[in-house]
C-alpha cells in the first residue's frame, strides 16, 4: 500500500523547492497545480462548466483559459472563488486520484497549495507542511512574482493562516535556508520509508 503524504503550504512558501528535492531521492510528485491546468484544456468538462459560469471573458482567443482573467474575477468577489472551487476541486481530486492509483511506490507527495482549505476533499495520510514567517512569505513571493506586497497581502487574506496549518499539519519543514531544508527532507523521508515497513 502507498502512504499519501499531503504537501502544502502558503504561497511562496517554497513547496515546489521540497517537492523537487523529495523528487532527487525519487519519491513520485503528484502536482494539483498541473492536474488544474489538465481540467480546464479545451474540450473538458471543467473548462465548458466555468464558461458557462462566468463567460467567454474568461477565455483567451484560442479558446483556452485565460488565468489571469479568473485569478482576478475570484480575487474580487469570494462567491464566484467559492463557484470555481467547487467547479475545480473535485476534478483535480479525481484526477490526482487517478494518477495515484497508477503509481507503485512505498510512498508518494501530493502537492496541494490549498489542502488545508479544502477541507477535506483530497484523501491523504499524512500533512506536510512547507512553512515560514508571514514577513519572509511576502517578500519571497514579492521578489519571484515582481508583484506588490498588497497583492500577496490579499492572496494571504484568502489563504488559510500559518496557525491554521500548523495545527492541522503531521510534519514540518521550516524554510528559512536551504540546506536546512534539504537535511529536514532526507530525514523525512527516511521517516516516511519507516511507515511503510
């Protein structure tokens, strides 16, 4: 059986930074943010189903999404966010699932930005959490996005907060240097392979 280890955290936490060492050791990485772009490719039922919610204004020309576009309408209004969270969230659970069910390893991550927010809509054994001080998660995302720290702010604001992670977390990283973060991956990773045997 394949232990489903959950790896979140807030934006700019440095999630994709843990999977990809998690990867060098070669644990299988399941990504939602790639399941999400694969439900909404033209033709699929989640692309048709947001069209139908919001309109064509959504799309660029070539008929694809435009997630810029999105991003904004469900920064600006909570309702339409709450419309393509349960538009999206099944399909990429079930999509993840699928790739899952295909995948023979001791153990394989997860990566789910917003698993603690989806209460419970992503089956996972365990929560790893990526986590850090608020104040370096700004600057980190304000740095790699060239964005304002009022709009990581707002992002933060729908995100759920760092208390409400560490509580629901089983293991965590704590990012502030690299190899720091590397030597807290290898030793759990030997941890997980423990579970396994």
């Amino acid at each position: 059986m394949t232990i489903i280890i959950g790896l979140t955290g807030g934006i700019g936490s440095g999630k994709s930074t843990v999977a990809r060492l998690f990867e060098k050791l070669g644990v299988a990485v399941l990504d939602a943010d790639r399941a999400a772009r694969a439900v909404v490719e033209p033709g699929t039922g989640g692309l048709e189903e947001l069209k139908t919610e919001f309109g064509s204004t959504i799309l660029l020309e070539d008929g694809t999404l435009d997630r810029r576009a999105l991003r904004r309408l469900i920064f600006a209004d909570p309702k339409k966010r709450v419309a393509v969270e349960q538009i999206l969230h099944p399909r990429i659970a079930e999509e993840l699932e699928r790739k899952a069910a295909e995948i023979d390893a001791p153990y394989l991550l997860l990566v789910i930005p917003l698993l603690v927010e989806s209460s419970g809509k992503y089956s996972v054994d365990r929560i790893l959490l990526v986590d850090l001080p608020e104040e370096l998660q700004i600057e980190r995302v304000v740095n790699r996005d060239q964005t304002s720290r009022a709009e990581v702010e707002l992002i933060l604001e729908v995100q759920a907060s760092r208390e409400e992670r560490l509580l629901m977390a089983d293991d965590v990283i704590l990012n502030l240097d690299p190899a720091m973060v590397e030597a807290q991956v290898k030793q759990l990773h030997e941890q997980y392979l423990l579970l396994v045997n």
